[in-house]
C-alpha cells in the first residue's frame, strides 16, 4: 500500500491537521477489507474549496491497457485503485466507515453521463448554462457574479497596475515612434471583461495620462472588450459609455480567440486578460508507477440529494438525467415551454438549475494512455507536449488546461512584434506545487474554477519563440493571483 499525504504543510502551525485521523481509519478499513493491499494507492488532499465536486472519501479505479497493446514500463507499479481522502473534513466525516462501505459495494448514484475525458464532461456545460443564463442566476442570488469571487471583487480593478501597463505602452509607442514605425491604429484588447470596470479604470487612466504625456495616442486607440457572455458585455458597454468611441464589443469563445479576431494578427500591443484560463475546460493526467493515465470523470448526483431534487419538481431520479440535458441544452427560460408538468416557471427552473449544480459530483478513473502522441492537447498540439512535465521526477497528477492552452496559443499570434500579453489568474508556477496543493475543481458560483498550469504555458510560449514570466500580482498581497507575461523573445 502507498500513502501519500500531501497537504505537509498543514502539519504544523496553529491548528494543524490531524495526520492520525485523516490516515488511519482509511488505512483500517482498507487492512479489514479483501482488497490486495500491494495494489492501493491512499491520497490526502485539502480540498480547499468548500463547495466542490469530492465527497470526504472517494475511490478511484485505475484500469490496465488491453493486455499486448504497449510495451510494459520497466519497474511499475500495478496499482487497481486509489482511495482519495479530504483531509479537511477529516473531523467531520466518518472517513473509516465510509471508506469500508465504498470497497463493499457501488454506492447509489443518478448518473448524468457517460465516462469522458474531464474537458468533455456536462459540468463544462453548466459552466456556460451559467455565463450565458448569468442575469437569471443573479437574480435568483440577489447578488453579482464578482461578489463569489474571493474578496468579492476582481484584481483587475486596479489603478496603480492600470497606470503601470500604460506608462509601458508609451514607452514602446513613444521609440516606434521616433522611427516612424508606429501605426497609425493602436489596438488592445481584453479578454473576459467581467462587468467592464478594468476598461474603465484602463481608459479613465489611458485618457489623463495621454492629456500629460501630448502625443494623441488616447484618439488613436481601439480598445477590444471580449466576453463570451452577452449579459457581461451588455453590462460592460454602460460601464464604458464615456469612451464609446474608442471601443468595440466581441462576443467570443476564449479558447478559439483567432476565430474572432483574425484581423488583428500582429497587430495588438497589449493582450489584458484576468480570471479567465482558470474557468476554461481542461483535462487531468497523471504519471502514476511509471505509466501515464488521463483522468476520465462521470457527473452524477448522490441518490439521496437526486430523490430530494426530484420531489421537488413531481419527477422521478430516474427522470433527473434527461431533465438536466433538457435544461444544458436549452436553458432555463425554455425548459418551462419543454417541461411544464415539472416548472411552471422560469424562477423553478432556475431553481432546479442551481440545486442540481450544488449537488452535482464526479467520479473518477484513471485509464492508461495508449502514446501520449496520440493524446490531442488542442486542435494544434498533442500530448508531446506534456512529457517533460510529467517525466520531471516523482509521481504527479496535474491540470493540462486544454481551453487555456488554446487560448493563449491563438492569443500570441496576435500580439505585434512590440507587443505583450498580461493575464492574472491562478497559476501553479512550478509542477511540484501539483504534488502537494489540491488545485481544482472547485464551483464559484455556478461556474468551474481549476488552478492553471503554468509551467505548461512557459512551455508552448518558449516554442513559439516567447518568454513567459510569472510574479506574484503586485497591487494586492495577501491572494493568490499571480501575474503572467508574454513577450517575443530578444
């Protein structure tokens, strides 16, 4: 058996958690069961998240390749199953009892959907539902989507770094200048403008500071909002209307950022971007005994939160699955014309929408990769690109943020030769940091957050001749935002 307790951090301070209780009942119940203790794998993490998709212990099979299909690893481990274990509700959670009853049978559960790859699971559509349909869960909360946000606001929102990005602008205007080598057109663009008071902050400070520095860039500039939720950029455009002149609003997808704006291949001197890759699709993979394995997931919703859910509407749990493909696809407002023996109207629909995204869980299995060249990372990259992060030394499991990835891989072909691409948002910095923090998924809202990969990001930038840099944000301590740039390569 292998135990890894990863939150060691954890271990001290002054409230420490308790190695004993988060361990030994699990390592118990697996001791007392029929299970061949030379083939279980017991992981601790500290889900940090308080609303996410883990119950305090889950189990986790790990499949085998058909039995011929790859040559076997030199030096494997033939691991059948990991047992996973939320050490932050170790006190709170019978995590003995739990595990022996997990090992016993297959717990009862609504499945929503078929055994997929985690990018390809229905939470992603939930994820849209709510950034598409944003206005009704507002209303349903009484509260904005940035208030979710740790701190209830956006770090984007921040003169002092505003000021700082402009003043560098100037500087790289003010050379090409000199040489006659400016365009006449100065584009910037944002990506994810939540409900526009970056823009604004931006424009406000781009106009006062361009009023001082008297080279006219403030009537040259073209500012690009882009979002892919209606609703946000509805919201935004008010928020800007004083500079109405100077922008233009696009509704686009962020992992396919070239489909809209094509037209502005090296031609943007800043790409603004904050709080966006962490709410993108991605996959998990993981290099377990030497063999790699992607992270196949399940939605499904507990039997008894699915029997309280379908009450609720005079339906059946057996009803649940195609009700909640009904409401994905679409969406509240129009599922009260397609189901009006269970929501006569919009306000249960929208309530049948947010209890079943509380509710809403995923199970998980790691099936073997057969190449990781076969593997499609994005449209344009395969899994090759993975190897040296997860060949980099002991076992690791990790986030490969195909929707970031993608993004920011169309992204720097817009950027001009002069340009700079900035984004804020959660980023692991260095692999190690997978092998001992739980990084995601976790719900804000009702949207998906997961950590980004960083050191994956420096890698596709260094290939397309950039240099990726990573910072603590330095406007605002005490978070965890961490500031990225990208730049052509000297």
């Amino acid at each position: 058996m292998l135990v890894e307790f990863r939150p060691h951090t954890r271990l001290r301070g002054e409230r420490p958690a308790d190695l004993g209780a988060s361990v030994l009942p699990v390592v118990n119940a697996v001791s007392e069961s029929d299970a061949d203790l030379g083939k279980v794998r017991v992981v601790c993490d500290w889900v940090q998240y308080r609303n996410n998709f883990r119950d305090a212990v889950d189990i986790r099979p790990i499949l085998r390749g058909e039995p011929g299909a790859l040559p076997e690893p030199i030096g494997v481990r033939d691991d059948d199953l990991e047992i996973a274990v939320d050490v932050r509700r170790a006190t709170e959670a019978p995590l003995g009892e739990l595990t022996a009853t997990l090992l016993r049978q297959v717990p009862e559960r609504v499945v929503l959907e078929g055994w997929t790859r985690g990018s390809q699971s229905c939470v992603w559509q939930f994820n849209a539902l709510y950034w598409s349909a944003l206005e009704l869960w507002e209303k349903a909360t009484g509260r904005g989507y940035e208030q979710a946000l740790p701190g209830g606001e956006s770090d984007a929102r921040n003169t002092a770094a505003a000021t700082e990005l402009i003043e560098e602008l100037f500087a790289v205007w003010d050379r090409l200048a000199a040489t006659n080598a400016l365009p006449e057109e100065l584009y910037v663009v944002e990506l994810g403008v939540g409900n526009g008071n970056q823009a604004k902050v931006f424009l406000d400070r781009f106009r006062e500071l361009d009023t001082g520095h008297g080279k006219g860039y403030y009537g040259r500039l073209h500012y690009l909002m882009c979002d892919y939720s209606a609703h946000v950029l509805d919201l935004a455009r008010e928020t800007v209307a004083e500079h109405a002149e100077r922008v233009s609003l696009f509704a686009l997808d962020a992992t396919r950022p070239r489909r809209s704006l094509a037209f502005l291949q090296y031609k943007a001197f800043l790409i603004y971007i904050s709080n966006v890759y962490d709410n993108l699709p991605t996959d998990e993979v993981a290099q377990l005994g030497g063999r790699t394995y992607c992270v196949q997931t399940r939605a499904y919703l507990p039997a008894e939160a699915a029997g309280e859910l379908a009450t609720s509407i005079s339906a059946t749990p057996g009803q649940l699955p195609e009700l909640v493909r009904k409401l994905l696809r679409l969406g509240p407002s129009l599922l009260v014309d397609a189901c009006p023996a269970h929501f006569p109207d919009v306000d249960s629909a929208v309530r049948f929408w947010q209890r079943t995204w509380s509710a809403v869980r995923l199970e998980e299995r790691y099936v073997p990769l057969a190449g990781l060249d076969t593997y499609p990372l994005t449209e344009a990259l395969t899994g090759e690109t993975l190897r040296p992060l997860l060949e980099s030394g002991a076992d690791v499991r990790m986030h490969v943020n195909n929707g970031a990835v993608a993004s920011f891989d169309e992204t720097l072909g817009l950027l001009h030769p002069y340009g700079k691409l900035v984004c804020h948002d959660l980023f692991v910095t260095d692999i190690q940091g997978y092998r001992t923090t739980f990084r995601g998924p976790g719900k804000y809202d009702g949207s998906v957050v997961n950590w980004v990969n960083g050191p994956l990001l420096a890698h596709v930038g260094r290939r397309r001749g950039f240099d990726v840099h990573y910072e603590p944000f330095r406007h605002r301590g005490g978070g965890h935002i961490v500031t990225m740039t990208a730049q052509v390569r000297d």
